[in-house]
C-alpha cells in the first residue's frame, strides 16, 4: 500500500506520474483556449445576429442562448459530442467517405465552444449596447457603411466592457475541460483519475491536479487583470 504523500509519484519519469499529470494539463490548456477562442467567434456572430439580423436569425439566436443557459453544461456536452460526431458521420458517409473518425482534440474544443458561444453571445451583446450611441452615429455621419461601421467602431469600443464578462469565461472554460474526462477525454481530470487509481494515492494526486488549475487561475487572474487595465485606459482618461 503507497503512503498517503508519496511524492516520488510525481516524478517526471517512470514510474512517476509527474510527465502524465502535465500532458493532461497541458491538453486541458488546447481544449480549454481552442473552445474559447471557437466561442468568442460564435458569440460575435451571435451577438451581432441578435442585435441587427432579421426577426428569423434572433429568433434563433435566443433559442440558442436560452437552451445553453438552461440545460447543465454536463448534459449539453453529452448531448453535442455523441449527437454531433454521430451527425458528421452520417453526413461524411453521405458523401461517399467511409472510417470516418472524429480527432478526439477538435471534438472536445467543438463541445467547448459551443457552449462558450451561448454565454459569450450575452455578454458581446451587452458590452455593444453599452456603447455610447453617439459613437456610432458619428461612424455613420462620416459615411461608413455598416460593415465599416462594425469593424472599425463596434468592435474595438466593446472590448473595455465585454472584458470582465470574457475574463469570467476564460476561467469557467478552464474547469468545463474537467467535465469532458466522463466522455473519455485524456485531459488532467482523467490522468489524475487514473494515476491515482493506478497508485491508491488519491489525496495525492487530486491535491496536485487542483494545484495545477490554481496554478492556471492565477496566472490568468493576473494577465487578466493587466489585459482589462490597459483596455480600460481610455475610457478611465475620458472621464
């Protein structure tokens, strides 16, 4: 039986687990920044589809945003990973291709992102009416066309307030790539689960694995923060 804190277990090579604990956290890393980069780009489109499309793209989107702030992120990502795989395989069967398998990284990121779009949508869409009105009409009164007005005016002028909302994002995308070890993903939760069930030393893998996400958090929090510091210095100096 392995002492409670044997911390030769954490060492890099074998028979340590230190090597295995780091790969999975590091694939935590792909999965949680590739799915909130995939929301980010989900929730501008959502935000700008549920601001200024027609009656049938709001519509859409509200029942987007509703069914992801509704449904526990669990089952959503049940729900988006075997409905979703199973769907892109009858569509590449369809098409004459056949083994079709699914790399199980861009799944997981797919899962993520999906879910991070729905919330991203909310807070893009708060951070543009935010905006002063005035800055808008003076883009508009210089000619711009709407697109023009979007990119060069809409955009830049949410960041300072979409940043709070994105930064709390950031960090619940950090902890939803935990939710994925129940689908057999080989992220930190499920190395440490297995490493700690290969060892009996569960106390002591499962204190390191949460050293690992406070690790992460902090380093956010404090990059973060500057991020947030340096957007906001405009607004700061304009009042």
């Amino acid at each position: 039986m392995t002492t409670v804190f044997d911390f030769s277990l954490l060492a890099y090579n074998p028979p340590g687990w230190g090597r295995v604990l780091l790969v999975g956290f590091m694939r935590s890393l792909q999965l949680a920044a590739g799915g909130y980069c995939l929301g980010i780009v989900i929730g501008v489109l959502g935000a700008i589809g549920k601001l200024y499309g027609g009656r049938l793209v709001r519509d859409l989107m509200e029942i987007y945003t509703l069914v992801i702030r509704a449904v526990p992120e669990l089952v959503l990502m049940l729900l988006f990973y075997y409905v979703g795989t199973d769907l892109a395989r009858q569509g590449a069967q369809a098409l004459g291709y056949q083994g079709f398998d699914i790399d199980g990284l861009a799944a997981g990121i797919l899962v993520i992102g999906l879910v991070q779009g729905g919330y991203a949508t909310e807070v893009l869409r708060g951070a543009i009416q935010a905006i002063p009105r005035g800055q808008i009409e003076a883009a508009q009164a210089f000619g711009m066309s709407p697109r023009q007005v979007h990119r060069r005016v809409t955009l830049p002028a949410m960041v300072p307030h979409a940043l709070p909302g994105m930064a709390n994002l950031w960090m619940i995308a950090t902890k939803d790539t935990a939710l994925l070890a129940v689908i057999g993903f080989s992220e930190l939760t499920q190395v440490t689960r297995q490493a700690a069930g290969a060892t009996q030393a569960y106390l002591l893998f499962f204190l390191s694995a949460g050293a690992l996400y406070l690790s992460l958090t902090l380093v956010s929090n404090f990059i973060l923060r500057r991020v947030e510091r340096r957007a906001r210095r405009g607004l700061v100096a304009a009042r």
